[in-house]
C-alpha cells in the first residue's frame, strides 16, 4: 500500500527529460522526510494527508487520463521504497514514461526499468542542513544524461554554493543536466540570471516553475 495524495493530469512545469510544458500524469506521494522552510506542498508533508492505495488501484487511476509521460513526486517518493519500487516495476512493465522527482535525501534505490530523475540539491536558506553526500560520491556517477540536478536558490549564498558544487559534479564527470531555480518569493529571476552570466555558467538552465506562471490548478 501506497499513501497517494493525488493523481491528475496536468504539465512538468519544471525541468524533467520530456521538457517543460510536456503533458504527464502526476502522481504525488505523500509524507516528506524534510520541512524546507520553502515548501510550496506543504499540504503533502505527511502520509495521513493521503489515501492508502494498492499499485493496482494507482495503475486504474493513471490509465484513465491515457498518457504516456508520468512524473512521480510528493511530499518525498523515496519516503515509501518498497511501494515505490512496486509501482516502478508495473508502470515500466505497461512502458510508461517515467520521471521521479526526490529531494536528494534518500539515497537513489536501484530500479527495474530506466527512470529518470530531477534530483534537489538544498541549499542552506532550506533549513535542512548539509544532508547531500560529496560530490565525487558513487550517488552522482549514477546519473544519466537527460536526469536533471536542480539547485533552488534564494540569495546570493544560496547561488555562490550551488555553484561550487555543480563545479565539483561536473569535475567529478556526472553526467547530468543542471538547473538552478529561482525561489522567486526572495530572489528575482533577472538577479539569477545577471549572476549566472557572470560566472558564464552556459551548461545550466534556468528552470522558472511553469505551472504558477501560467496559475495551473492542482487537485487536492
């Protein structure tokens, strides 16, 4: 069994390996491990904000909307590994499209099928600490190249060390994309955007949430 927030239809309105804008099913897990200080899913933090359901009854719910691309998210996916992993193997069984969305506390499980990930890198403003492992870990030399490490930034602190380790992935040869996304609650996008010109950092993208641009609506 499985604790679901919510299932739905909508737009990846971050980076993903389909593309922002792209059509998916979401599937939000719920219950997180972490209280970032920025949450925007708060309503998903714990698992009795969910519904038990079993992979079968998941599998009925995705196959009504009829489309290809599915993005897991939360609240924390890898909160709940054993029906993670169970839901994984049935919608790689069906050769759904899969994109999975982690905080980057949990360590990546070994998966049956390609799965693509969008990894977080906290920065300090989370007030979570220092929970991600070095940069030359093997957690890093897993990554493909259309997974994703986003770095959500908030001020110039937040930018000047996700820059820093970005700098390490990228000499310790994972072979990710990067995004850095601006909290745009505390930071403007242009100042991001002056910064990064600065450091002339033309491999990483600048990932603006699409969904609250264009104030898409999310079932609760």
């Amino acid at each position: 069994m499985i604790s679901i927030y919510n299932i739905f239809p909508s737009i990846n309105g971050e980076v993903c390996n389909t593309g922002q804008g792209s059509l998916a099913t979401f599937i939000r897990f719920a219950g997180c491990n972490l209280r970032c200080s920025w949450c925007d899913t708060e309503y998903a933090l714990s698992d009795k904000s969910g519904t038990w359901m079993t992979v079968e009854q998941i599998i009925t719910e995705v196959n009504k909307f009829g489309l290809r691309n599915i993005t897991i998210t939360g609240g924390e996916p890898l909160v709940q590994e054993e029906g993670f992993q169970l839901l994984i193997q049935e919608l790689w069984r069906r050769r759904y499209n899969i994109s999975v969305e982690t905080n980057g506390s949990i360590p990546l499980p070994w998966v049956e099928g390609v799965v693509n990930w969008v990894y977080d890198i906290k920065p300090m403003s989370a007030g979570v600490g220092s929970i991600h492992p070095h940069p030359k870990s093997d957690e890093f030399k897993r990554f493909k190249e259309d997974d994703f490490i986003k770095f959500v930034i908030s001020n110039r602190e937040d930018y000047d060390d996700a820059v820093k380790f970005y700098k390490a992935l990228v000499a310790a040869n994972c072979r990710a994309r990067y995004a850095f996304s601006p909290n745009t609650d505390q930071l403007d996008t242009n100042q991001l955007v002056t910064w990064m010109k600065e450091s002339k950092l033309s491999d990483v993208v600048v990932n603006l949430q699409l969904h609250k641009i264009i104030n898409l609506s999310e079932p609760k």
